[in-house]
C-alpha cells in the first residue's frame, strides 16, 4: 500500500478499519473516516469490496499514480522550514491584492514559477493544446472546480485550462502531495488554490468546501480525483448538480465511485471516466513500469541485471513492462501467471511460464505484478536464496506476505531508505525493498511525460464535456470517445519528432474512414 | 457475381445472390452490428461506443454484469464483437483461395496462381475468381461512414495450409477421370464419399499423424472430453480447407461423439491423400484438388442432402455451406442448434443475416478470439517476415534499413522481429495512438517519403491501398525490396509498374526485378501479393489454435442450455478463449499457477476463470 513514508503504518491501519466498516458507499466514508483516508488505502479497500460475482475489478495500477509525484524528483523547498501556523489562519494575498485562496505561504511563488516552467518543458502536448485552441477559447464560460494532487505538472494542466477560457478553484486530493511553492505559484497567478501540504482530515474538508461554497460563483464543471469532491458536493451542495455540465474524473477509485453511483441510478450529471482511455494506459501501465522497475532497482540495491535470474509475477501490462526491460539488459527471466492467456504471450515472448515453487530457490530476484493477495508467502520466503531481493510493481501491499515476517526468530535490519534486510537465524538474508509497498512509487519517479499523457486527457475531457451538444451525454459514466484519445497521441508524437501519415481521400474512402479518425473500431485491442 | 466466368457464371450469380448483394451493394454498416438485438435497454448516447454496448448486450453468456450502466458495459464490451459487416475485411487472400462473391477486381482475371512448390500458372479462365478479385470488392463497398473495418488479416489463412511444406502426392499423377463418375470404396465397403483416389488412404494416413504430432492441443482434448463425449449425437456438417491439420480437427470431433459429413471449402487447396484417409477411415468426405464450380456445390450438397440424416451443427470456413442450406434447405435450420464460422468473409456474410433478422439460429464467431486473432496476426508474421525475405531474397538484415508501413498487430511483429535481427527500422502509421506506441518501443515515426530514398526494404501492412505508389518506387534506391504483408495486394501499386519503360524479369519463384530505364532495379515479391501467404508457411502450431478453437465452439454451441444462445452471432466466450491457450501450454511445458481459494476471493473471481474481463486488452 504505498503510503508515504511520512503516513507509515498508521494509514494502513486505517484502511483496514474502513475496509471493517462495512460497504463502501458514499455515504460511508466521511462520516465513518475518522481522519482522511489516504489515496491508496481506500485502492485496497476498494480491492476486498469489489462485487465478487461482476468479475470486474481493476486492471489498471494507475490509481492516481500518474498524479502524483510525491516521490518526484522535484525537491520540496519547504518540508521543514515553516512556521506552525496553520495556512487557514494566515491572512495572506498576492501581488494583485487579492487574498481567494488559502496555501501556506504566498512568498514561496517564484520558487513554485520555476518548477511549473520546468515542468512546461515536458508538457509540451499541453502547451500546443494552449497555442491551438486559445483562439477559440473551448472553455470560455466554463467554472471548473477541481480536486487533484497539487504538483507543479497539475499547475501545467490548472494554468492550461486558464488559458482556454475557465476560471478554475482547486483543493488537493491529498493531503500530503501538496507542492506548496507550486500552489503558491498558482496563488500568486490569480488562482483560487486551497492547498498545503500537511493538512489535517478537517483542513482537508475544509478547503474542498471553500472551492465549492463561494458567493456569487458557481461551478459547471468539475475534474476529481479519488471522488471526493464529487462526493462532497453531492452531500453538501446537491443543488449545485443542476448547473454542472459534467464530471471528470482520473482515478481508480473514483471512477469505482461513480459506476455505484450509476448503477444507484444517482448519477445525475455526465460523467467522463478518463483512467481507461487507452493511452493513459499504456502509459500508466506498460510504459512506465518498464522503465521504473530498473530505476526502482538500480537506486536501491545497484544491481546488475546481466545473467540474474528473475521471476516475475504475473504478466499483464506491467509484468510485460517489466519482463521486456528485465530481458533487455540481458537478465534470464521466469514469468508465472494464473491466466492461460497471458501466459501463452509470455510463451511466445520467450518466457519461461513457471510456478512460483519451481524456481524459487533459484533466482536471484522476485518482482510481483499481479494484483492479487499472499503471492509471495512465507514458505516461498523461507526457501529464497541467500540475498534474493523481493519487491512488488503491482497494486498495493497484499502481493507479498510481509506480515508473516514480523516474526522474532527473524532480524529486520534497515540497510537504506527503502531497502531492508530480512536476516533469517541460518544468516540467510532477503532483500525486501519499500517494505512491499509499490516498488515505483517509492523508489523510483514517475516521469513527467506520463503525467502529461494524464493531464492532456483531462483536459480534453473536460473540452469535450463542456462543449458536447445537449443530450450527446446523459447522466452516465462514458469513457473518452476515441478520437480525443487519438488526439491525446498525437499531441505527444511531436516530442518524439514523429511524422504521422496522412490518409489520401482515395485511402480514406477506400478504408471507409474519416481522414481525421477515429481509426479503429471500439473493440481493437492496440 | 464472377460475371467473368464463364459457363458457370450463371448458376453462380443465382446462387450467390442475396448474400452476396448484400455482401457487395448493402451499405454495410450505416449501423453497428449486433446494434438491432436487444441492448438490454442500456441507452448509450454515445455513437463511438454504442456498438460496443450492443454488442455486449447481444451476449448474454459473457456480458459485463455491471451493464446497468450503459457507460461501463460500453467498456466492458469493448471487446466484444462488432460489428457485422466491418468485422473482417482481410480476407484469406489466398491465392488458390476459391471466392465467389464477386469479383470487382476487374483486372484479377488473369491473377496468378501460385502452386504449391511456388510455380506460377495462370488460372484458367473458366474457374472461381481467385480470392483477391472479390477480396477488392468487399473492400470498395466497405461502409464508408462507420469506420469499421477488419483489423485482423486472418481470415482463414490459418485454417489452409496449400503453401505448407506437405508436400501433395498427386498433382500430377493421376488421371482424367471426374471423381464424380468414380465408383470407389473404402476397405470397409462403405462408398459414401467422393475423393480422387481412395488407394492415396495412406499416404494421407502419414501426413495426419505427422499434424497430430504438432497438434498436441487437440489430442489432449480428445483425452479429456473422450470419457464424456461431450458431442454425443452432434450430426457436423463441415466445409473447410481438407487438409492434414483439418483431418486431426474432424477425427477429433468424431472421438468426441459427432458424427461428420464434409466437403471443402478452396476448389484447390484440397490434399487429395489426406481426403482418401479420411473415407478410409469412415468420414464421409466429398471433396478434392481441383473441383469445378459445379463440383464445388455438388460436394456441398451431397454433404448435406442425405436420407435419413440431418445435421444439427454446421462448421463453415468462408460461408458457403451457411448459403447452400440458406437457399436450398432452409427448413433444415429447424433441427440445427449453431453454426461456427472461421473466416473473415463469412463471419461479415452472418453478421448481414443477422442485422437483416434472417439469421435463425446462433452463430459463433471464432476469427475474432483472443488467442486465434494473436496468432493469425503478430506471432505468426513476426515470423514469416523473416522467412518470407530469406526464402526469397536470402538477404541479410543485420544493419539494414527497412520501413515498415502500419504499426497494427502485423506491423508490431514484422518490427520485433527485425529489430531483433538488428536491423534500422522505421514505421510510418496514420494512427496516432499506433504511433506512439511505435514511438515508445522505439522505432522512428516517418512519412514514407522521407527515408524512400535510403531505405533496403519497404514492408506494407496497413490494410490501405496504394500505400507504396509509382511516385515511391521511383525514388528508391537500387535494388530496394518491395513487399506485401497486409490484407489484399493492393497496397502497393503494382499496377502502375506495367508501364513499356519498365523491364520486369522474373528472377526466381515469386522475385520480379523491375528496371528502370537507368538501369535501377527494385525486387518485388511476390507481386505485391501476402508474402507470408505466397513465399512462407503457415505453422501447423497457428492451425492448432484455430482447430482447437472451432472444436471448442462446436462444444460450446452443442453443449449450451436451452436460451443461453439467441439467433445472432457470438464470440467465442472468454472462458473457452482461456481454454484453447491452456491446452496449448503444455507445448512449452508451461506452467500455470492455480490461484488459492483466498486469492480468487480477494479478486473476485472463479479459480477456473475467465480470469479477464472483456474489455481486456491483453
């Protein structure tokens, strides 16, 4: 369960509480949370309550990964140096006199400017979506109010949708993940921001409330993540339903959210489920884990891969990320998999489809991505060679049994941040990394560019919401229609300086498409 | 429709008829596919993906369970079958392919046709069109505003294997006379059967265990389900390519209770010795190289036309057979509980009956499961490409620069398995998603015109037409490789090299060079038609997954409850899907992990699968 550090094993407890309390509905978890809930708990919670019967669970790891970058690179100029004042008790207001908006210190603004235009530079999709439809102001008249991790790539998407015409309020969907010298920068540039890191489960209600309950403003729009301001405004301000056009919304979890609320027939606005869009994807899943499960594991234990012995755990898209980065710098690696599917594709991509039994006390590395509980247990533990490291690219905690570690005939010793060594009374140790939390975002960054995939795909969410003709969207969960996913690409494909091909008007009559897209059917598998 | 042909032209254009007008002339797909039967009242808004709800709908068996929400099972269903007419548009392009639903190809007439052993003749004019002239068509009359088209080349490519290294015992060895005048029988006294020489029995006999031997999946099936017979009292009547592998299919199908009939599918991909092995063995087969058009539906006919047995199951491969009973038998479709279709062609053929209400029993498609479309398309050209230029060209590929046109599943194995060999590979795509993913497993994103002049070898397989054109050949360099992966041979010009200034000479089987008057020469293969069709094989392997996957459809459909199957068609549920690929593990002795009982609770799902849901996209 990637807490951060900072929440440690306190927000776990927590999750478990909930995950006690019954169904997850709505209602349930303001009022029974006795403090906020951290993103990832409630993913796991989300796991053990999803429908039995349906089948349909989660495949997607993206969680809100893709917006969050508490573990970025990007330094935090103010972890420790502040004073105790809580922000809600500061008066404050910026170079323009105004004082809407609430983060912890507005002097931190040009530190927060540098990182956002750091930032601009790999967003450059968003910044071409700024030049191209800045003339036409899509958003023009849209109140967007928001509730995202506050990071100086969501100031790219925040500022973007500035620039198309919306007025934006926004709050943070964690309450750790705040960059302050980001919302101060956003603060300082005119807009309502309601952040800071550190807040507490009140302060957090708190500032959703303040960009939602605003005299003489009411919002048409809202982009969520996590689904608690969707949730908030639906306790608080169901009224304000009325003038919304539409919801956008990028997690997991939330997009579980809304689905229950459909299926209630609760729903009463349209509602746009971006966390499927199949970019995003592949970008969340494949394209990232490729690259952070050698990052994760360079930075933490300086392995070499060459001739190493590696099973992975399942062979989704991030174990075919994985594998495909693992068998690239020359490592020997075993996959197992419980879906006869996938595991011919690992077959036929030159894996070995093994149990976990069978080379457990041959390999010098074990990587769980399946999403599943107790993959890793204490048997297969026992039986791992001297040094073996262990980690988890997949969901949340559960994959390998941690627990069945804490026990005193074992030695726990930290070694690193991150890294523990597991000592067993023969000496036999086990290199257990980030605890079994998610191995990439503990120890490793998720890249800018991937986040840019994300916040492009809200953006044109949000245009497409906004600007669909009546009745287009009833009041359901739709996912992004393709063509907006084609659009998220292609804005992304001059970063790579890549020509797109353009159909002639004979090949296009002749493939009976438009020359625009969209280009494949609904159910292409890309 | 073959207006060209001659005597039989007639009978065909009759024959053919509503199907096939509906096939050509319908405006196929103003709507999506499964979009007339019962959404389930899920009002999706949205176009894009109000197909897909449709679909999901129409399937009871593997519909999303959270559909109430149009939203969601629109996604759950994103993999769910489509839509009828633009389900497939690749199309076996099989050269010998026999075809009659028409023939808009004009110039196709004269189409070579490629043997066996890669010599080329000419098709005689009085026979079938060839499969590209209506494979052309169908593409021209595509709908033109739906955007949905056949994505997947497979057709029943996988399910021939004319181009196979088995070699045919009697080509040229036997005589004159019509099979149909033959009085033959098998050593049992039965003459319930038409094959050109029933003495060939063993050296059929031979090239069946030969597939057998590749073909584990089907013979592991035949253990399983041989205790339970799970197609007791199943009358098939069949009409695929007769081949070795189709052999290990039908004997399967019969160690599994069914009683079969059988005709062929390809008036030219027939192995008579392996027909004669199945009439030794029982099977009444009706069916051999180099039928007439006449011959075609007297083999058909004589398959099921018989007193006192009726079929209750139909396995078709192209569609023909679905036709015949359609026109001649309908009352026959009484008594039968499903049909299975293999090919592109006649999947498109069941989704027009069934939008135009006529289909009156359940249909399921097979071309579009998981596990075949994987095969048919990245595992098996990731491997051809490389066969298909060695056998041709037997060029090196180390360092070389290539472009590959499209970035779809083809595309994605042709460039793993030259990036593998080290070459300099680049893509051109119109698809920005396709683009960026070409991007992320990095190759280089161009317009063709941009590398033309430097690059080795141009690989087609978008799908298009006139990808590659004139103005493309013209500028690439000296002895430049030009060739065809995609659907049709359309996608490269050809045509337009059969101009007087250009000198073609043939240089070996299937490798034209075409000179410039400069002197510059360009090696076109296999003229612009499926390389991997006309210059490589099709694995046995490939042919397993399909084989595998029709028998577990005719299970399926046998098998069903009573309503669980309405009159429409069906994909191959994902739990079958799931269990063509496990019985192909034990070939890379693979091993499954099972999960626990508390970790397929924690995931909400059955120990046995289906482990995805359908909207999956592995």
């Amino acid at each position: 369960m990637s807490v951060p550090d900072s929440a440690g094993g306190e927000e776990v407890k927590q999750a478990k509480e909930i995950e006690d309390a019954e169904k997850y509905s709505f209602m349930a978890t303001v009022t029974k949370a006795p403090k906020k809930q951290i993103q990832f708990a409630d993913d796991m919670q989300e796991f053990t309550k999803f429908p039995t019967k349906t089948g349909r669970r989660s495949l997607s790891r993206s969680i809100s990964q893709s917006s969050t970058d508490s573990y970025s690179s990007a330094a935090s100029y103010t972890d420790s140096s502040d004073d105790e004042v809580s922000p809600r008790e500061k008066q404050q207001t910026n170079s323009k006199g105004s004082s809407n908006f609430c983060v912890k210190n507005i002097k931190q603004a040009e530190f927060g400017r540098r990182e956002i235009e750091i930032a601009e530079q790999d967003m450059s999709a968003l910044i071409s979506l700024r030049k191209r439809a800045q003339g036409e102001k899509p958003l023009a008249g849209a109140k967007i109010v928001g509730c995202t991790h506050i990071t100086a790539q969501t100031a790219v998407l925040i500022e973007t949708l500035c620039a198309l015409g919306a007025q934006c309020r926004w709050s943070a969907c964690n309450i750790y993940s705040t960059q302050n010298e980001v919302a101060a920068a956003l603060a300082e540039a005119g807009v309502a921001v309601f952040a800071w890191k550190g807040e507490s489960e009140d302060d957090f209600w708190w500032c959703i409330d303040r960009c939602v309950n605003v005299d003489g403003w009411q919002a048409n729009m809202i982009l969520d993540d996590g689904g608690d301001l969707t949730h908030w405004v639906y306790k608080k301000y169901p009224n304000v339903f009325k003038k919304i056009r539409g919801i956008v919304e990028e997690s997991v979890t939330g997009v579980h959210r809304l689905y229950q609320l459909s299926k209630a027939g609760k729903l009463c606005v349209p509602a746009m489920n971006v966390n499927d869009s199949v970019t995003k994807q592949k970008f969340d899943n494949l394209y990232c884990c490729r690259e952070s499960i050698l990052d994760g594991l360079k930075r933490t234990t300086d392995v070499m891969f060459g001739g190493k012995q590696v099973v992975v755990c399942g062979y989704g898209e991030v174990g075919k990320g994985c594998c495909a980065a693992l068998k690239a710098l020359g490592a020997i690696v075993y996959v197992t998999e419980i879906d006869p599917i996938c595991a011919l594709q690992a077959c036929m991509d030159g894996f070995r489809v093994v149990k976990l039994s069978e080379v457990i006390r041959q390999v010098d590395v074990v990587i769980t991505c399946t999403g599943n509980k107790n993959v890793v247990t204490r048997e297969h533990l026992d039986r791992m060679k001297n040094s073996c490291i262990v980690c988890n690219m997949g969901h949340s905690n559960t994959e390998i049994d941690v627990t069945s570690l804490r026990t005193p005939e074992l030695t726990w010793e930290r070694v690193r941040s991150q890294v523990d060594h597991v000592i067993w009374p023969d000496g036999k140790r086990v290199v257990l990394l980030a605890e079994g939390r998610l191995l990439n975002l503990s120890c490793s960054t998720v890249p800018t560019f991937v986040l840019s995939i994300t916040a492009t795909t809200q953006a044109l969410a949000l245009i497409e919401l906004y600007n669909a003709p009546e009745g287009r969207y009833k009041q359901d969960v739709y996912l992004l229609p393709k063509k907006m996913d084609e659009y998220v690409a292609s804005l992304h494909l001059p970063s790579f300086d890549a020509h797109l091909t353009e159909l002639t008007d004979d090949q296009a009559k002749y493939l009976g498409l438009n020359k625009n897209g969209p280009f494949k059917p609904n159910y292409y598998r890309y």
